[in-house]
C-alpha cells in the first residue's frame, strides 16, 4: 500500500505505472518461458541436463507470473478492495507459500546448476559426478516438493484478516510472552513486540533463499573462473600450442557457458540485495524509511523483473553455447 502521506493523484500514478510495469513483464515472461520449457521438451539437441535444469527456472518465472502478478495487478487497481478469494483461507495460503516457495526453487536450481559445472570444470575425468538428463529430470520434482515443505510452516500461519474493514491475506505470527522480544522507547514504554516465529521465519528465509545460495555460488565460480581463465596449465590454455584445435574450441565453449551461467547468477544477487534488506528493514521496524511501501513495490518489481529477462538470458546461453 503507497504512504497515506502521499496525494491522491500521486497514488494513482504510482499504482498505475506499477501495474503496467507488470502487465509488461507478465507480456514478456509467460510467452518466452513457455517457449523454453516447450522447445526442452520438444527439440532432442536442445534436451541437454543444464537446459533441463534451466527449464525449471523458467517455470518457477512461469508461475511466479501467472498466479503471483495477476494478485498484485488487481491489488494495484483496487487498493481498497477485499482479497480476490475472501472465504477460502486455502487460497489465501497458496498465495502466500507459491512466492518464497519459487524463491527457493530457484535458488536450489542455481546452486545444482553451478555444482554441477565446477565438478564437469574441475573433474572432467569423473563422469560419475556429471549432471545427465535423468539425474536433472529427477531433481525438478524434488526440489519443488522440498521447497512447497520447507514453507508449508509459512502457509499455516497465513490467514485472511480483517484490516479496517478489508479482508486481506496477511502473516499471523504466534506470539509466546516468554520468548517475544519486547521494543521498548527512551523512558522504558513498550512500544513493540517482536515475536519469535517472525524472527525465526526470517532467518531461515533468508538463509537458505539467499545467504547459503549467494557463498556457494560465488565460491564455485570462483573456482571454475580461476580454472579456465587463470590457471597456468597448458590444458586449460586456449593460446597454447600444445592444444589441438578440437580442444581450443572446447575450451571456448565452456568459457562461453560459463559466463552466461555467472551473468544469470549475478541477476540473482542484484535482483536480492535490495529486495532482503528492505523488507528485514520493514519487517522489524530496524529504522524508519520514506515511504516504505513504496520502496517495497519498488524491491518487488526489481526482484520479479528477473522473470521477464532470464528467458532471453537462458536462450542466448543456448545459442552462444552452440556456435
């Protein structure tokens, strides 16, 4: 919800601009990650166990933009409307597990991926350690089924709350007075309490969604980085006279690869950063922001703007990796 400080007028146009952005990305995102998965499933060449493993990014942005962005749309347009299902609390608690439940999927999704190519770049004489279209048709369903029950905690505390005089789909933390931190001001007033199960839903939202994902991913990387650009052995070398040119080529595709898969990485990061530390701000009142739920509307486009680009990210990954 835009600041009450701010005039009518403007709220509109925020909202208004807002909506259109997702309009535009819902454009964007359903028709190309659609094509993705289709062509994976389709086209045998482009059924390879990383586009396997991508086309279940591009499912998560699927969902994320066919269910998610259709709620925040309407929310847009009618602010002061009830949520759209005001008597099914089991819809108000899919809606609220499907976002971080994608999150993680993701997240799980890119840390396969990026495992899977620093073994292939480190290991290369291990197949057993190789990612194969079996293993990666396995791990789809999985990694959605751990991550629906990593959240379903999440889900059973939501619930549809009446917020003068509009019914919304909101969080209900169960409070404990002996475990709740108690804010209290200058003169010792309370003036907030903080209760346990919100902070530890943070914590491991954030840890497994973001932390663990983001060192991972940049320690592998960097790993794989220093293996096919810095290293001195002559193998990994594309200007060495001792490399036939079977093997430069190679060479050339995986650095090629790689640095789609590092670029759809670093979307991630820029695309979290900001989306984590506004919200932890927000969610505990850590200190005051200027119209927070503007910045949080603004987070939100950011982080969801991913499922508009990553498919043309997946695609010329394909393509480069094929030239």
């Amino acid at each position: 919800m835009i600041d009450d400080q701010m005039e009518g007028p403007t709220i509109v146009a925020v909202r208004t601009i807002i909506a259109i952005l997702y309009i535009g990305m819902m454009a964007i995102s359903i028709p190309l990650n659609f094509l993705f998965i289709v062509t994976v499933m389709l086209k045998k060449s482009y059924r390879t166990p990383i586009n396997v493993l991508v086309s279940n990014l591009a499912l998560a942005g699927l969902i994320i933009a066919t269910f998610l962005m259709p709620f925040k749309i309407y929310e847009l347009f009618h602010p002061k409307m009830d949520f759209p299902f005001p008597h099914s609390v089991d819809m108000c608690r899919l809606r609220s597990i499907t976002p971080v439940a994608c999150i993680f999927c993701i997240a799980l999704t890119l840390m396969t991926i990026c495992i899977d190519r620093c073994l292939f770049i480190v290991y290369p004489m291990k197949p057993y350690l190789k990612m194969t279209n079996k293993k990666a048709y396995l791990f789809i369903p999985f990694s959605w089924l751990l991550s629906f029950i990593v959240y379903i905690q999440y889900a059973r505390i939501s619930v549809l709350y009446n917020y003068g005089g509009t019914i919304c789909c909101l969080p209900f933390y169960p409070e404990n007075n002996a475990t709740d931190i108690i804010v209290r001001n200058a003169t010792g007033y309370p003036i907030r309490v903080i209760e346990l199960s919100r902070i530890t839903f943070w914590v491991m939202h954030i840890s497994i969604s973001f932390i663990l994902p983001t060192v991972l991913l940049v320690t592998l990387y960097s790993i794989v980085i220093h293996r096919l650009w810095i290293s001195p052995k002559n193998a990994y070398n594309p200007t060495s006279s001792l490399m036939t040119d079977s093997v430069k080529n190679r060479l050339l595709r995986k650095r090629k690869v790689i640095k789609i898969l590092i670029l759809c990485c670093l979307v991630f990061l820029i695309n979290n950063i900001p989306y984590f530390i506004v919200f932890i701000i927000v969610e505990f009142g850590l200190f005051t922001i200027p119209h927070a739920s503007l910045a949080i509307k603004i987070v939100t486009i950011i982080y969801t703007s991913a499922i508009a680009y990553n498919p043309i990210l997946y695609g010329y990954c394909h393509v480069r990796s094929r030239k």
